[in-house]
C-alpha cells in the first residue's frame, strides 16, 4: 500500500522523518552486477579505438580517480550519514604514497598499489578509531582538522613531498603483466578496470548485510545498538573502507598527472567530493558517478570561457540545492517514481 | 531470573535509580508505574546500558549485566521497546526484520553475500506474524501510523528472540482505543512466547487489569511492590501517585 493508499484508508499516517530511502528496492543480483560490470568496461575499453580524440581518455581517467573517490564518500555521506570534510586526505594518501613508493623504491607496480593501500589502511584506522566516536559537526571538523594535519605535514616535509611543489620527476612505471602503464592506452585501460572494479566491490558492500547495517546507523544509531550491532565497529569499518577506494582514486590520479601534488590533499579536494554528491545525488548507487561526470564537465567548460568559475560553480549547487532540493539521479529517480505511482493508481 | 540488587545512579544531587533491588521471575509480566520523573525510564536505561550504574548488579540467570554495553546487554537476551518508538525510517518492515535478525545472527558485518539473508526470513515471517505486521511488510517504517511504528518498535526487541523484554510505555501518544488494541496485543504477545515481560504504563486501568505484579517508583526509590489488590490498597501508593482511595476505585 503506498503512502496515499494509507491515507485514503483512514490511517494516521506519521510525516516521513527526512531521512532518504538509499535504493534498497531494485534487489539486482551480483551476477547481474558483474555483467553490467563487464558490459560498462567493454564499452569503456573500445573507446580508445573509436575516439582519437586525447582529451576524452584524460576525461574517463579523471572521471574514474574522482569517481572512486565520490563514491567511496557517498559510502559515508550517503549510507552510513557520516559527513566527511576530509575524505579527501586519503585522495592525498594514494597519491603521494604510490607515487613515493614507486620513485623511492621501484616496486612492480601491483605491488606498490597493495602497500598504498596498507599504508591507507592503517592512516584510516588510526584517525577512524579517533573520529568515529564523534557525533556530526564533530565528526565533519575533526576529519576537516585531519585532512589540514596531513596537508601540512606534505607541505613542511619538503625532503620527502617536494612541499609546495609537489612530488616531481615522473613516476617510474615498469612493465606488469604486459602492460606498460607509460602508453596512453594502456593507462587508460587500467584506470577504466579500477574503476569498474572499485564500483563493483562498492556496489557489493552497499548490497551486502553490512551494507544494511550501515542503513540502520544512519537512520537510528541508537536503535541499531540496541538489537546488537556495534555501531563504533560498523563505522570505523566503512570508514577504512572507504578510504582504501578514495586512495584507489588517488593512485589513478597520481598515475595520470605522473607525480603529487598538495592540492591533492587540501580541503578542496574533500569540498569537490561533497559538491559531486550534492550534484549527483546520495540515494541511489550511481549518483556521485553521475555528479562527477557533471562536476568534470562543468569544470572544462566553464574553464574554458570564464575566469570566473567558481561562481559558475555555486551558482548551480546552489540551483540543486534550492532548486531541485536534491541530486539530479535522485530527482530523475522520484520523477521516474511517482510517474510510475500515477500510472498504477489510473489503471489500478 | 532477572534480578536487580542495590541498582543507584545519580544525576548530580538527584538520585534517579536509589538502591533498587528487584528481581522478576521467568515468564513473570510486571507493570512499572509511577509519577513523572520516578526514575522508570532511567531503571530501564540502566538495565539496557543506555546508562552506566554508579552502584549495583543486574543479574540475568546469575551473569552481572551492569555497565556492559547496550549490544552485549542485548546479546545475553534483554530486549527493549522505546516510549518514542525508535525504528529505521528508510526501510520497509520486512527489511528492518530481516536485517535485525541478521544482526542477532551476528551477520551484521557480512561483506561477501546479498541481503538478505536466507536463514534470516523464517524469523523476520515469524515476527511481523506475531506483531500483526505482515499486511504491512512492505510498507516503508516511516509512512506507518503511529500505532504501528510502535508495534514495529517492539517487533525489532521481540525478533531477538529476548529472555527479558522491556516495554517503556508501549501506549503512549495513542488514543483509547488503540492503547487497548496495543496491550492486548502486548499480553498475546507475553502469553504466547513466555517470557518476561517488563512495562511502564501510565494508564491505571491498563496496569490493573493485566498486570500480576505491580513495582511502584517514587524519587528513584522502590515505594512498593506487590499484586494489583495489594498497591490499589497501599496508602503510600495512594498518596505519592495514585491520588486518593477514591482515585484508585475509580481507576479500578
């Protein structure tokens, strides 16, 4: 019975509690998921061999690194409602320690990506353990505060980071399993894979029991304790979790721009992350992939014909925001739903 | 058994929970009644560990419970429903049931397979069957009438199949006839799984007609304890929260 059909009925219908429903209808199997996967990888993969156009392979690599990245954060945002302000240190984190680990000790490359991750994890742990105690605002401005530690550190450890200038000298990119990552397609074909592959794995854990669990923390975090979850556990979990795809996201960028910069783990970066969400909405899966793409696009654009971007910028966050009080797949979403609630009450 | 032995906790200067010492037999139902600010909700949060102890032990079959954590008070078999029904807006009732099952199942944290669960939804059937929830399975929690945000509420303690279940007023904010619809429903409930059953209510007619035993609080202090003859008949009762005798035949 829908929420009108209650109300027809006579019941006392109680006010939705404002918090959003994250896509639990559409009950997709992983199999199904692997294959439309499989088919979006495909379809990415043959570009390079239809397009010669440089600029749109750069477009999908950045797309992937801020789309892993936007993502992972919508894990929090959006499933779990903790609001990260400072997501973006562990963008930070696989940037400089790929690319460090790579300059510094000339590792295959497979394996320079697990020990960013190691180094990723145990950086999350640590500050999660600290964090995640916090309730809201706290929670935003102690990851906030974070996120500036480490961006100082990257700026005053000028023997390890470069400081200002960031890591220079190009990345060494030795040939793995046939592919050489200094070939232009070849980077973009991995870059696509991890993509695919962290959204996939994302897609599993936002599908998955835990998953679930992370549904019932940010609806009711006192009631999840009281039917037995460890709500510290749930959080500090998710929130390692999604730092080893923010620093996936990282370790693409650094690959891309062959080198680290600071700018990859300043507050901004964590703001873009919160805009691609807004942007793209936090109730359904692929909406920060969506916002990202938005953000990206908007960015070569606006770029390209004004100085004055930023308030291009939040002249449409501000349009979503106000406007349409919602990300645009949320909005396409419930447009999509009500429209299907009218036709089933015109035939019904 | 649950037993609670010499339970204090104060706020500052004010005593909300003074050297209680209760204890409630297996499959026994008891009414926790008495005025605004007795210490009733604070008793409760002390035996769920919303709230730490100062002082006392609660025994659950002879293992101390006190200052543990809410999970793991759960976990060892007390569950709890809420005066302001604590429920997962976002998610239909058949999958609020389904994940509270899972996660009694210790399968919160399951990374690998689907929700939900197959071993899960024999139970979550069973709980929305008893509640009288199957009709609204999936209706999403928060577009529930109040009524049944409260039966939702103690279906997600009844689904963890609790030795002990904590009712902090299940009737409030509900109209006559629906707090009698909701009671009965309680007492369906505790004749039917057998167990204990622990509730706070206001309404004295409720109280006096299915509760065998009766625990009055008063300033955090047990004032008395006793079958409903027995506390309708305490002149202490009368005086600190029932009113006056003729109150009481009235309410009877």
């Amino acid at each position: 019975m829908s929420e009108l059909q209650a109300q027809s009925a006579g019941e006392r219908v109680v006010e939705p509690l404002g918090v959003p429903r994250i896509e639990t209808k559409t009950q997709r199997s992983r199999y199904l998921d692997v294959l439309i996967a499989l088919a979006a990888f495909a379809v990415l993969a043959t570009l390079p061999f239809l397009f010669s156009s440089k600029a749109l392979l750069d477009f999908v690599i950045r797309c992937s690194a801020f789309g892993l990245f936007a993502t992972s954060l919508n894990l929090l945002v959006g499933y779990t409602g903790m609001i990260s302000f400072g997501h973006g240190m562990f963008f930070g984190i696989g940037a400089y320690g790929f690319a460090l680990i790579m300059q510094r000790t000339g590792v295959p490359i497979p394996l320079a990506f697990i020990c960013t991750l190691l180094l990723t994890t145990v950086v999350a742990a640590v500050i999660g353990a600290i964090c995640v105690r916090l309730k809201e605002i706290y929670f935003a401005f102690v990851t906030l505060a974070f996120q500036m530690l480490i961006h100082s550190m990257i700026l005053s450890w000028v023997s390890l980071t470069g400081g200002d200038q960031g890591l220079r000298g190009g990345i060494p990119r030795p040939v793995f399993f046939g592919l050489d990552l200094s070939n232009y397609v070849h980077l973009y074909i991995v870059s696509c894979a991890l993509l695919v592959t962290g959204l996939l794995l994302m897609r599993q854990i936002a599908q998955s029991p835990f998953g679930y669990t992370l549904r019932m923390i940010r609806d009711n975090a006192v009631r999840a304790s009281f039917i037995g979850i460890d709500v510290w556990r749930a959080k500090l979990t998710v929130f390692v979790l999604a730092a080893l795809f923010a620093s996936t996201g990282g370790i693409i960028m650094s690959l891309f721009v062959s080198g680290a910069y600071p700018e990859f783990a300043f507050w901004t970066i964590s703001g873009e992350g919160i805009f691609i969400n807004m942007l793209g909405g936090v109730t359904t899966f692929l909406g920060p992939m969506v916002g990202t793409v938005l953000l990206l696009i908007l960015n070569d654009t606006v770029t390209r014909l004004t100085e004055y971007y930023g308030i291009v910028l939040g002249i449409v966050i501000l349009f979503f925001a106000i406007g349409l009080r919602r990300g645009l797949m949320d909005f396409a979403v419930e447009w999509y739903e009500a429209r299907r609630a009218r036709r089933t009450t015109a035939t019904g | 058994m649950l037993e609670i032995q010499q339970l204090s906790k104060s706020f500052g200067g004010v005593k909300a929970a003074d050297d209680i010492s209760l204890s409630f037999a297996d499959g026994s139902l008891t009414a926790v009644i008495g005025p605004n600010g007795a210490g009733k909700s604070t008793f409760f949060n002390l035996i769920t560990g919303a709230l730490r102890p100062d002082r006392g032990r609660i025994l659950l079959n002879r293992i101390d419970l006190a200052g543990r954590s809410p999970p793991d008070i759960v976990r060892h078999g007390i569950g709890r429903a809420f005066q302001v029904a604590h429920i997962f807006p976002s998610l239909t009732v058949h999958e609020t049931m389904l994940a509270a099952v899972g996660a009694d199942q210790r399968r919160a944290s399951l990374l690998h397979r689907r929700f939900p669960l197959a071993e899960t939804r024999e139970r979550a059937e069973h709980a929305m069957e008893v509640l009288g929830l199957v009709g609204k399975r999936d209706r999403i929690a928060a577009t529930l009438s109040h009524g049944d945000q409260k039966l939702l509420d103690i279906a997600l303690a009844m689904v963890l199949d609790p030795k002990v279940l904590l009712l902090d007023e299940p009737t409030a904010g509900m109209g006559t006839e629906e707090r009698w619809r909701m009671i009965d429903k309680v007492y369906e409930l505790w004749e039917r799984q057998k167990i204990t059953v622990v509730f706070i209510e206001h309404d004295m007619d409720i109280v006096f007609k299915i509760a065998p035993e009766i625990v009055v609080l008063c300033y955090g202090r047990i004032l008395a304890t006793g079958t409903p003859d027995a506390i309708r008949g305490n002149p202490e009762v009368i005086k600190a929260y029932l009113g006056t005798e003729q109150h009481a035949e009235t309410a009877l």
